[in-house]
C-alpha cells in the first residue's frame, strides 16, 4: 500500500482506475465447493435477458500493458478480506482473480466470476492461510490466528464485495506501481434471509388515526424478523417527523407477512387529513424500500350511521305551556348569552319588515325592571340590555313571520344559531337534509348563506360528513345541485376518505355521479378523480368495482387516469377488470382507455397473470392481442413455478379456434403450453375487422369435436357480437 500511497500523491492527475460497470447486487447464489461450479458468473448491475454484461473496470489517463487484480473483501468499513473466494477463469488458487489489459484497450470485463462460499467453521482456517504469507515466527503467527478468530466471528458470509487494483509495470517491467483500489457495490447470496429486496407487497388499511394503535396486516417479500423495521415518515429532511410501527418478532409470520400497530402522530390535534409515507427498513444495513402512501385522519368523536327516513325527528323536545311574558323571555335570552353562544347571539342582526305593513313595537313598561338590580354601565347590565334588545329582534321577527308566513322570518333572526351541533355534531342543516326536508333544507341554505364570512355549509358532524356528504348518502339529488350552487366545498372528506364522488360510486348512483361531475368546476374535478380513499381506492376503481361501463366511460371522459394504481396492492383499474373478469371493460381499457397492458402490481403481476391465472382464454388473448411484450421470464427474481402456472393454459388440449361472425373463417390458435410466447392467430383477424368498431364481445363455448378420427378435443371460442 506504500507504493499505492506514494504513486497517487506524486501523480494527483495521472492513471486511476474506475467502475465502469457495477456487478448486480441480487439475484446470484455463492456456491459450496461441494456443488460444483458455478452456472455463470456474477452479472452486471445492467444486465438484461438479451442483453449480458459483466462487472468492468477501465484505467484512465493511462496507455500501457498493466494487471488488474480482483479480490473479495467485507462490506462493512474497513473493508478486510473476506474468506470466500473467487472461482472462474484467470482466477488463482489464494481465491483472486489476475487479467491483463493494454496496451490499446484499459477495460477489463469479468464476465466469468463465481463465488465459493466458505462454511462457517472453515472461516478462521481461510483467513488464517491468507494473512500468513511469508511470517513464519511463533508470535506472528499466534497473533494472526487471533485476529483471523476475531474477524470470523463478524463476519458476514452472506454479502461481499469486489475490491479491483491495478499494478502497473515499473522501470524493471515489474508490476509494482500500484493504484488506489476500488470498491463495487455489495452483492447479496440469493439464498441468504436478506439476500432479497425489500418491497411492501399490499397492506389491508392505507388509514389510520392520529393516536396511533391501530393494526395493520403487511404482506412483503422475504424479512428477517430480527432485523426489519416498518418505518413512518413525514418529508425527507433529517429534521422531519419520523417514527417507526410497533411490533414484535412473534409479529412476522414465516417472513412474508407482518402485523404492527400503527405509530402516534406528531401532532394529535389536525383537522383535515394528513399523508405520509410508510416503508420497510432493515435495522443493520438500513435499507429500504419503496415507499407507500398512508395517511394518518383526525380523532372521531363517535359513530353513526345514516338512513333514509321520511319523517319523523332525532330526539324529543318538551315545550311547556307559560303565559311568556317580556321579562322571562329577556331571562331566557340571559341564560343563553351566559353560555357558549354568546359570541354568536352578541352580534349585530338586521331584519327587514314585509312590504306594506309596519312592525309593532312591544311595550317599554317592563324593560326597566330587568335593569334596576344592575349598577349602570356594568358587565351585567350591558348584558342584560342586550338581551333585551335581541328579545325585541326576535318578537319583530315573529309578527313578520305572522304576516308574510314565510319561515324565513324567523331564521334570519336566528341564523348564527344554524352553526350550533347536537350531539353528534349535527347542525340544523344536516338534520333537514338527513330527515328528507327539502324545503327546510332551501330556507336554511337560503339563511345561511346570507352570513357574511360564513362556513356553516361545509360544516361536519362527528362523522366528518359534511351535510353534502348526507346528500349524496340520502340521494336527493336536487337538493345536492342545490348545495353544491350555494358553494358546498366537494373536496371535503370524511372519516374513511371518501369525498362526495367516492360516496356515489360507492352507491352505484349514475344519476348522482353524473350530477356531480357535470355541477363541479373543472379544477375540483381534476382533484376528486386524482384522489383516493384511505383504502387506497381512486374512483375509477370504485367505478370497476360496480361493474359499470356507463360509470367507467363517464369518468374516463372526463379525465381519470386507467393507468392509476391503488395504494394497497398497486392494482390498476385493468387489473380490477380482469380479477372480476369482466370482458367488456377490460376490452374498453385496451381499445378506448389507453390502458398500458404491461403495468405490474406492487406484486409484479400484470392483467396476463391474473387472466392466465383466473383460467380466462378469452381476457388472455385479448390482452395478448393488445401487444403485451413483458413476460413472466423477463420478471425480477421470477419463480420458475409461476412461469409454469402462466405458460400452462387452463385446458389439456394445445389449441382454440376463434370463430368470426364475418366472414364465417375458423382461425387457429396455437399456442405451447411450456412457452409463454403464444402465436395468436387473433391478431392476424382483429385489423381486418372494420374499423369504427367500439367493443367486441367474446364467449367461451362447448367442446367440439372435429373429424372422426381425431380423438382430441378442441375449445373455441366464438366472437357474441361487436358492436359499432
């Protein structure tokens, strides 16, 4: 290393050398000598099935002969050297691997490296035979075995690195001048606990409550229960909100599955929904993976649900019969004011008289005795006449209402009042719409709207449901254009995430839906369609879910993405037709939607996997005849069992026909049940049909038989119609 020390400082901006290609980090298994050799060696980071390439390294600023050697090293800092080796050719018997480069090409490739793991009990003997070199005396060698036991017991057999070192010749032509030495990226035993990626594979809840508490089922690729975190985050700064799910190692289940409790917000006072992001993080190498949305909602204060009723009232008023006079009624009023709405009763209220009549005044004869036990210019007496004075508003507001009969009279007096909840948070507007009284409903919009800086419309109750939420849930519909033109806000959400366009989806209401996205205005209607749930569910998902072509159409038009993904499993609104094996919006996703038929789930899987899985020849053709181009093989860490599941067709026999209508041409369809690029004779057919066809329906028909002496029986199908 002194030579390597004294090189580089004489020669700041001489040769060096680089990684021109990382090796890849996942995917290779180290084998024991036992085994045999290895069955290719390490590839690139880049390498892709048509395409290989192998970890390279180039020297630069530099033309000449030179020798790159490769050694395996740890891949915790200081890097030591490791006790497994590298086997391949160019490599030696101390497990290191000698190439020669120049003098015109300073590149290097490896393209046959493998990797002999080393037992456990073996490591010391390894480490011991190469730290010996040429020492021979006892101390020496007492201490190098010690050190050899120490670094074994830390060891991790299960990763390792490429340490690359150029030696370049001197003025003997011995190689001696050496360069700085690189160091690749780690690479992983593919048989190892933590030898795969990390990734959240679905989760049954993207919600939860800002206390924290709440459990939730996560489905992952392989953990080690020892060594994972799952990982709340909120930004990416080191100064922002982190925290981490509770739970214990009993928690993951055979490494695929792990059930925590939810972490406590920062801050357990919000008002509105807040997202985050929930990822898996491994303790030692902290690693983790892709995040995933979550979002955290605010504290309910109860539960209650909704229904349809025609008439009748939530509780019991008691109303006793008194001959009220002026100075229990400025009592009342006094007791009123004492309380939680005196805010709202002390401001100023205007009442205008109907046309043609005057208003009568009440008599002052009592007035006085409401105040002669106040010292004058008191808080008492101050509140005393002002309760007076709103009494008097009140009884103006009556005799208008006894001439006009309009009910509108008397809440104009009282509309402040129109904010105050029951006890379930209810206001008087959410109470009409709930009850089915259109026409209250109407006075108190008409009321309420009136106040200036109000926000009483967007008002919500316990359940976070604003009175347009109970609209939608009650299905009126015109008392929902009503709401929506009197400025009720539509992108509120409740407590499960749902604005007003979920709730109708949610109710395969098609009147309602196309209400609401024909009254909204073109921004908040962007907003809604790009908006989930807290299941994670986008409303053209919901739109699938109730089988609604009619739905999904009118959502599409008017701008939802088909390409979005749930936030639970990743699944695309292609991948919900095809799970429900609905043929006609799968076809209209592909044809009209703009679909993209090679999108995977959080899962890996595409639409063709869960069509060759559901057993559907017709959903696997069309998607075949979409053009799909990503197959099984080309997966990241594929299971050779699920190339088998999807190459197998669901059927014994080996070939379908397709029937056309026109012209009346049976087609074949070969297909290899051990390969998954199936030849379908269906593209060769669909362009010539014609082309201002929208959808095309198939269904799958009996067995027959052709001739008589052939005993294999073929499947079909036959195209039920298409149409224009």
């Amino acid at each position: 290393m002194a030579n390597c020390l004294d090189y580089s400082q004489s020669h700041p901006d001489g040769p060096s050398l680089i990684i021109t290609e990382q090796p890849k980090q996942r995917g290779f298994r180290f084998r024991y000598g036992c085994e045999g050799p290895s069955h290719g060696g390490v590839p690139g980071a880049s390498s892709e099935k048509n395409r290989k390439t192998y970890p390279s390294v180039k020297i630069i600023n530099y033309c000449g002969n030179a020798k790159i050697v490769v050694s395996l090293v740890t891949n915790n800092k200081p890097h030591m050297c490791h006790a497994h080796s590298l086997v391949g050719k160019h490599c030696t018997e101390e497990g290191t691997c000698v190439v020669s480069v120049g003098p015109k090409d300073m590149t290097a490739q490896f393209a046959n490296l493998g990797i002999l793991h080393v037992t456990k009990r073996n490591v010391p003997k390894v480490l011991l035979r190469r730290f010996l070199g040429p020492t021979e005396s006892d101390p020496a060698l007492q201490q190098l075995k010690k050190e050899s036991e120490n670094l074994a017991k830390t060891m991790d057999l299960s990763v390792v690195r490429l340490q690359f070192t150029a030696y370049l010749p001197d003025s003997t032509g011995l190689y001696t001048l050496e360069l700085k030495p690189v160091i690749s990226d780690p690479i992983f035993d593919s048989k190892a606990p933590n030898a795969s990626n990390l990734r959240i594979v679905r989760m049954d809840k993207t919600f939860g409550c800002v206390t924290g508490g709440e459990e939730i089922y996560l489905l992952c690729d392989k953990v080690q229960k020892e060594d994972i975190q799952v990982r709340f985050y909120e930004g990416n700064a080191e100064s922002d909100w982190e925290a981490f799910g509770e739970f214990g190692p009993t928690d993951v289940h055979r490494q695929f599955a792990i059930v925590f409790r939810t972490p406590c917000y920062r801050d357990t006072n919000i008002r509105k929904p807040v997202s985050v992001y929930v990822q898996l993080r491994r303790r030692l190498q902290v690693e983790c993976s892709e995040p995933t949305a979550f979002t955290y909602c605010p504290k309910f204060k109860g539960k209650r649900q909704y229904c349809n009723v025609q008439s009748g009232i939530g509780w019991r008023r008691i109303v006793e019969s008194h001959s009220i006079g002026v100075s229990m009624l400025a009592s009342q009023m006094l007791y009123l004011m004492r309380g939680l709405l005196y805010r709202r009763l002390s401001r100023e209220v205007t009442i205008l008289g109907g046309k043609g009549h005057c208003l009568y005044r009440l008599p002052s004869a009592g007035w006085p005795a409401c105040l002669t036990n106040c010292a004058p210019h008191s808080a008492e007496y101050f509140l005393r006449l002002r309760a007076l004075q709103i009494t008097e508003r009140t009884a103006l507001a009556l005799q208008d209402y006894a001439i006009t009969g309009d009910a509108r009279m008397l809440l104009a007096v009282q509309r402040h009042l129109t904010a105050v909840q029951d006890d379930n948070g209810d206001t008087s507007l959410h109470l009409a719409i709930i009850h089915q009284q259109p026409l209250v409903a109407q006075q108190l919009l008409q009321v309420i709207i009136s106040i200036p800086g109000q926000n009483f419309i967007n008002a919500p109750n316990n359940l976070r449901q604003t009175p347009l939420h109970v609209g939608v849930i009650t299905q009126q519909h015109s008392l929902v254009d009503l709401l929506l033109s009197a400025g009720a806000d539509a992108a509120i959400l409740d407590r499960h995430g749902n604005s007003v366009l979920h709730l109708a989806l949610h109710q395969e209401d098609e009147a309602m839906v196309r209400s609401l996205v024909d009254g909204l205005e073109p921004h908040v209607l962007k907003k809604l369609l790009k908006l989930p749930d807290f299941n994670g569910l986008y409303p053209l998902h919901l739109a699938v879910k109730a089988r609604s072509q009619q739905l999904v159409e009118l959502l599409v038009n008017k701008g939802a993405d088909s390409n979005q993904a749930d936030q639970k499993s990743g699944r695309t609104a292609l991948h919900l037709a095809v799970e429900m094996n609905c043929l006609g919006l799968a076809g209209y996703f592909l044809a009209e939607a703009g679909a993209e038929v090679d999108l995977a789930t959080f899962e890996g899987n595409t639409a063709l996997h869960l069509a060759a899985g559901s057993g559907s020849p017709a959903l696997t053709a069309m998607l075949l005849a979409a053009g799909y181009t990503r197959f099984a093989s080309e997966r990241p860490e594929f299971n050779s069992r699920q190339s088998e599941t999807l190459g197998k067709f669901p059927y014994s026999t080996q070939s379908l026909i397709i029937i056309p209508p026109k012209p009346k041409t049976i087609i074949n369809w070969s297909f290899s049940i051990y390969d998954c690029l199936w030849d379908i004779a269906v593209r060769n057919w669909l362009p010539r049909l014609p082309t201002n066809i929208q959808s095309i329906h198939f269904t799958v028909c009996s067995v027959k038989r052709f001739g008589t002496s052939s005993r294999r029986e073929r499947r079909y199908i036959k195209c039920k119609d298409y149409y224009y």
